[in-house]
C-alpha cells in the first residue's frame, strides 16, 4: 500500500511517500523525519489519477488537504494558506526553470550525439588562426563537443 507524506511545517507533499524525512526542519546536524504519514487506498489512487494533479505542487497539496489534512489533529489548520503560498511559490519556481531549459537552445555533437557542446568564441577562433593560419580546425565552426572534443 502506498503511503503520501505531507510536512506540517512547510506543507510540502510526497506522493507516494519515498522520503519521509522533511528537508526543511533540520535539528542540529540531524534532519528528523517530521512528515504526517498517510496510507492511501487504492480507490484514493484511482481518484488521485482520474484528478490528474501530477506535476503541481499547488494541485497536490489541496487535494491530499481536502482527504487527509483537514480533519487531521495532528496538522495546523491556520497554517493552510502559507502553505499553499509556498506550493504556487514552488510551482512558479518549477515552470521558470522549464521555460529557461526549453528557450535555450540545444546543439548535438554530430560525432558522439552528446549535448554537451560549446560555442566557440569570436576571440578563440582569431587567436587560432594568427597562430595556425589556415591550418585551423575553428575556421568555419561555431561548435565544439566537451565530450570528443570535435568542432563543427
């Protein structure tokens, strides 16, 4: 059975409950795993899935708060807005990071199929070829592969 883990401190989520311990509360040099633990039934799976909340933190908190957090005793009811403030906060950080990956652009080694490739500066490839002349392998490329170390 799987089990979801909600942080009564900062109100994050784990579902299914992987790591219960909460990595905002530290104790010294200790983290102590102070998540509220829930098993979930398999009807609450199916609804959790037919709700198709994956992939924000915002939707995944009001849900698991409606079924379990409400009526809890164990959780703070007057922290319910700063914890959704955090989890649109955490959403909004989530979707930047997704919008600077997608706009930056990605070029693929032709040699090795690696993306982790370089643009070759103006100033390398001038100081390439005072020192080679035409003798250069920079003339005419604008890439290099970090892996291979090919240009192109």
């Amino acid at each position: 059975m799987l089990e979801v883990a909600i942080c009564p401190k900062c109100g994050e989520v784990n579902y299914p409950a992987l790591d219960k311990k909460c990595y905002c509360c530290w104790v010294g040099f200790l983290k102590r795993p102070r998540k509220l633990l829930f098993e979930v039934t398999e009807q609450l799976q199916r609804e959790h899935f037919e709700r198709d909340v994956l992939g924000s933190q915002e939707a995944e908190y009001l849900f698991w708060y409606e079924k379990f957090l409400k009526d809890c005793p164990e959780y703070d009811n007057s922290l319910y807005e700063e914890h959704l403030n955090n989890n649109r906060r955490w959403d909004l950080v989530t979707k930047q990071r997704l919008n600077e990956l997608s706009s930056k652009p990605t070029v693929k080694c032709p040699y090795c199929g690696s993306l982790r490739t370089t643009k070759i500066s103006t100033s390398s490839r001038v100081a390439s070829s005072l020192t080679l002349g035409l003798a250069s392998n920079k003339i005419g490329k604008n890439y290099q592969c970090n892996d291979c170390k090919a240009t192109f």
